[in-house]
C-alpha cells in the first residue's frame, strides 16, 4: 500500500487491515518454518506496511 492510499482510510479500516496483515505475516512465518514460502521479500514488506498503518493511525488519534 502506498502512503497516499493510507492516508485515506479511516480509522476502522486502518485497524481491520492491519489485523489482516499480522494475519497474513504469521501465515508466512509458518511457510518460512516448514520452507514453504515462495517470495521471502514479502514477509518484509508486510512488516514494513504494519509499521505505516500503526504510523497513521496514531497521527489519526492525535489529530
């Protein structure tokens, strides 16, 4: 997801796609685990997209 396209969601959707991404972040640890994972890069940039969720939706609290 892009900055710009966080940016616009509001604060439910924010906390539902962030509760989808820890999801889809353990899924692929589990895949990492039993070497099941097929693009190791992706585990990365889950973590990094959770990061800018949290990001927003805390400027979102404080505004």
């Amino acid at each position: 997801m892009k900055k710009q396209e966080i940016k616009k969601l509001s604060k439910d959707e924010l906390v539902k796609n962030i509760d989808k991404l820890k999801k889809d972040l353990f899924n692929f640890r589990f895949q990492k685990m039993n070497s099941q994972v097929t693009n190791p890069a992706k585990i990365g940039e889950t973590r990094k997209t959770i990061a800018r969720l949290k990001t927003i939706l805390k400027g979102k609290a404080n505004a």
